[in-house]
C-alpha cells in the first residue's frame, strides 16, 4: 500500500513560533529547502517524525522540541493518503494532543495512547519509526555513512535493516530458558521420588479405614434394596390396573358416538311431535267446519273427505316412526347409562392408581434419605480410599507431564539457541539477500555515472572493483565518488526495506546529505539520476549550500530567522 504525503503544518516545535509554517509535500517533484545553520530549515523532519511517531528526528529529548520562547502549544498535522482515504495525525505537546482522523472525521480515542499509536503504526502506516528513517528520512545528523563503518557495525546496520536483530535477542531469551529450564527438570525429578512415597504411605493407610466403612455402607444398601422390592411391588400393581382402566376405556370408545346418535333422535322425536301435533290440529280444523272461516263459502265434501284421510294416514304414519324411534332412544339411553357406570369404574381405579402412587412417592422420599446416608457413606470410604490417593496420582501425573514438556522443551530450545547463532537464522537471511544489496547498489552507481563493480560478502567486508578489474578501496575514492558509493547504498536500503516492509511512499527527503564534495554539476546530476529512479516521488533536499544550485530545482523553500522565530521567506 503506497503512502501518499500531502503536507504538514507545525508551530511552537524548535524555532518555530506561534504561526503555522505550512509545507507541500506533494505538489512538486523536487524541492529545495535552504536557510543558514539554526534558521529552521531541518525542523521538517522533526515535525514529520514527532507528528507520525510522536518523538523527534534528532537526538534530543521531546520536552526540548517546544519552543524555548514561547513554551507551549506545540502542534503539529500531517496529511496524507492511503489507499484513496484520506488521513490527517494532529499532534501537540502542552497540552497533550494526539488525534486521528479519518476522511474528516476522528478515530475512536477509547483505547490507551499506546495502542492508539500501534494502530496508526500497523493498521494505517503499515511503518514503524526505525523503517520511516531508512526508507523516508536520510539526513545526514543521524546517518553515518556504510562504508565508514567496521564490519560488525555494517552486519548491525543489515541486520536492523532486514529487522533481524530479534533474533539475537532471542538467541539471549533462549540461553536464559535453557538455564531456567534445567533448574525446573531437577526439581521436578525430586518432587516425582516425593510423590511417589507420598502415595505408598496412603495406600496402605487407607486400606484399613475402608474395610470399616464399607460395612456401614452394606447395611444401608440392605435398607434400600427393602424399599426397592416394595416399589417394584407397588409398581406392579399400578401396570395391573392401568391395563383394567385401558380395557374399560377401550369397551366405552362408542361413548362419543351414541351420545351424537342420541341427540340426533332426541331431535328427529322433537320434529315428529310438531308434525304429529300440525295434522292432528289440521284434521280438527276439516271436523270442526264445515265452511271456509275466511271467505264463508263452503268446503266441498268429497274434497274435505280426501283431505281427512290423507292426513289421518300420514299421522298414523308419524305416531308409529314417533313409537320406533322411542325405542331406540331408550336403547340408546341405556347404552350411556352402562358407559357412565364403565367410566366410575375407571376413576375408581384411577384413585386406586393414585393412592398407590403416593405410597411409592413416600417409599421413594425414604429411600433417597437412605440414598443420601449411602452416598455420605460411600464418600467416606472413597475420599479415605481414593480422594487424596487421586489427588496425589494426578499431582504426580502433572509432574510427570511437565518433567516431559520440560525435556521436550530443552530439546526444543538447543534447537532454537542452535539457530539464533550468528552462523544460524540470521546468516541465511543474510545470504539470501547480500546478492539483492550488491545488485541494487551496482545499479544505483550505475545510474550516478560510477561503474565499478561494488561487492560485499557474507561478513560485509566490500571488494570494489573497476571495469577493468582494478581492485580499488573506499578510501581511494574522491568525496564526490564517495558520496555516489553513500547515496547507491543508503537508495539500495530504501528499495530493500520496501521490499522487506511492504512499504511505498512518495516521500524521500535528503537532509544535507549532498552537501559534501559534489560542485553544482554534479548535484544537478545526482538529482536527475535521484529523479529519473523514482519518477513518482517528491524529492526534498536539505542544503545550506541552496544558492549554488537552486535553479536546479522545481521548488525552492528558504528558511529564515526572524526576531529569534523560523520563518519561510517570502
């Protein structure tokens, strides 16, 4: 993920005063930034680093970066991006300000500073301090040049670089665990003899003590099985009447039925009786009358005659269905009858169920106060015969175990102190990348116009070579040519800790670092070469030597002191 920084504003830190002093660190493609010795003009790279790590760049403490003058309110906001979001880190000493935002708006601030500053770090930087230093800041009060160092120093500089060095510190972890682990396996070797005798003593101890309770345990056993039989007992007899009670169910299933059948002629009854009454009132209307009560004309005989005797045939008819159905109703009534009877003899022996029910519920409430007396018992004899002897079993078992965990661990740790030496991890980390070193320095001076074959071996001794296979040292370099080496080396750390960290930015800021032997020709040309490499980076250099070679750049930037306060000139 590429780090884009925009800019950064700060006030109150060194020299600064009390107004922001805001710079670009985006817009142009190599800026100048000059001013004489004290006027500020190196205060950036403090702002950066105090701003991002919370510390400074220089080797001061951070009280020292306020302002002497002012002495307080010390701020610093940087802004950059990150995969398309926008980020902008608020800084400030007196009072204390660190503040996150994110597309505008505030980070969560719930956690400690210290995991707020691990979160800017991991989750959004993906660049710890040591790595912002080799890959973003090169400045020359902090940076002492590779070649000018003994070969220890150069391997701790690789090592730092390919961030290494924890494995010495484990190599010292182990060494101190191989200690603390021996120490742990005699112990443990003297606690498993202890043990061991511990347990010996209570076997034969415990032995005696459980033949006694046992015997108190067999006679409430013998109580229990009493109660036992008798619930079995009772138990029986409930299965026997829940049978009977299923079979009376089973005889009265049609209880549903000829109660619907029963209602049914009860109904069909109610109906022939209001039909049986209309024809007999019917056939007295044709006795009682001779003429129509309504018009007083009157009824033909022969008609009234046939009238009569249908009617009377339909209620003879009516009166014998109202003598049949009768019968079936009374059939039916006493099929009821004889089911009531089945079911009171069902909830009898339902009561009988019940009552018995009790009785074993209160055999039951008995037995487990002798289940309870059995268990008191029982745990007599089993924390005599097998609770401390367990206890001790297991206690040995763990020390067992341990003591093998320990010896594994031992095992483990010479393996792992074996390859934390010198000669183990680290040197094949190394090997793997000493070819990758000497290519991307061999490339870099290349492209600062020196073709020497530039080499260094496993112990980080150097051979450089001419084109013409002349051996040469560092020493016999010229300032300028040394400067190139110092540049190719300290361009060849940028691109491998990129490649180690995963780290791209568009940020590479020179602190004085070309204000050596080069004459302005050749800064100009340093600069192109620096330019034409990463041709999307926004390059910032340094310089008390800007008046040489300012046209040179996109961007000028001068710093000056104004009334005891840095100031950007106009």
């Amino acid at each position: 993920m590429r780090i884009h920084f925009k800019k950064v504003k700060y006030k109150n830190i060194l020299s600064t005063g009390n107004t922001f002093t805001t710079i670009d660190l985006g817009g142009s493609p190599t800026t100048l930034i000059t001013g004489s010795n004290g006027s500020g003009k190196s205060t950036l790279l403090d702002a950066i680093v105090f701003g991002l790590y919370g510390k400074p760049f220089r080797k001061i403490n951070k009280v020292q970066l306020v302002n002497s003058i002012n002495q307080k309110a010390l701020l610093v906001e940087i802004y950059f991006s990150v995969g398309g979001i926008d980020y902008m880190v608020r800084r400030g000493i007196k009072p204390g300000v660190f503040e996150i935002y994110k597309d505008g708006e505030m980070i969560n601030q719930d956690a400690a500073t210290r995991d707020y500053q691990t979160y800017l770090e991991s989750n959004i930087l993906g660049i710890n301090y040591k790595s912002f230093n080799q890959i973003v800041v090169l400045g020359s009060a902090t940076y002492v040049p590779f070649m000018e160092l003994p070969p220890q120093q150069r391997r701790e500089i690789i090592e730092d670089l390919l961030d290494i060095q924890v494995f010495s510190t484990m190599g010292i972890l182990a060494k101190d665990k191989i200690s603390t682990n021996k120490q742990m396996v005699s112990e443990s070797s003297y606690k498993i003899d202890s043990t061991d005798n511990s347990i010996k003593l209570v076997k034969e101890n415990n032995e005696e003590i459980r033949k006694i309770r046992e015997v108190e345990a067999e006679k409430i056993r013998d109580k229990m099985k009493t109660y036992i039989e008798n619930i079995e007992t009772k138990k029986e007899s409930i299965e026997k009447l829940e049978e009977d009670i299923q079979t009376l169910y089973d005889s009265i299933t049609d209880k549903k039925d000829m109660k619907s059948k029963f209602d049914r002629a009860n109904s069909l009854r109610s109906d022939m009786e209001r039909n049986r009454l209309n024809f007999e009132k019917e056939l007295n209307f044709y006795h009682d009358n001779d003429n129509c009560p309504t018009c007083k004309q009157g009824i033909d005989h022969d008609f009234k005659n046939n009238v009569v005797e249908e009617k009377s045939k339909r209620k003879a008819d009516i009166e014998t269905g109202l003598h049949n159905i009768s019968e079936t109703i009374q059939n039916y009534q006493e099929r009821l009858d004889a089911i009531i009877k089945v079911e009171d003899e069902i909830q009898e022996n339902n009561f009988k169920v019940s009552e018995i029910r009790a009785e074993i519920r209160s055999a039951k409430s008995a037995l487990a106060s002798l289940k309870t007396e059995l268990e008191s018992a029982e745990r007599e004899v089993e924390e005599v015969d097998t609770t401390k002897l367990q206890n001790l079993e297991t206690q040995l078992q763990e020390i067992k175990t341990t003591r093998a965990e320990l010896l594994d661990e031992r095992e483990v740790l010479s393996i792992v102190s074996n390859i934390l030496k010198d000669g183990g991890i680290k040197a094949r980390i190394i090997s793997q990348y000493i070819p990758v070193m000497n290519k991307l320095i061999n490339k870099y001076l290349a492209e600062f116009d020196l073709f020497v074959d530039f080499q260094l071996d496993e112990n980080f001794n150097e051979l450089i070579k001419s084109r013409f296979r002349d051996t040469f040292s560092y020493a016999s370099f010229s300032e300028g040519e040394k400067l190139r080496i110092t540049l190719a080396i300290m361009l060849s750390w940028r691109s491998v800790a990129k490649l180690r960290n995963s780290v791209s930015t568009n940020l590479l800021i020179l602190d004085e670092t070309l204000d050596g032997a080069l004459d302005s020709i050749g800064i100009e040309s340093l600069i192109e070469t620096l330019h034409s490499i990463n041709s999307d980076d926004n390059i910032f250099v340094i310089s008390h030597r800007g008046d040489q070679f300012a046209e040179k750049f996109d961007t000028a930037i001068r710093f000056d002191k104004v009334k005891n306060f840095s100031e950007i000139a106009a």
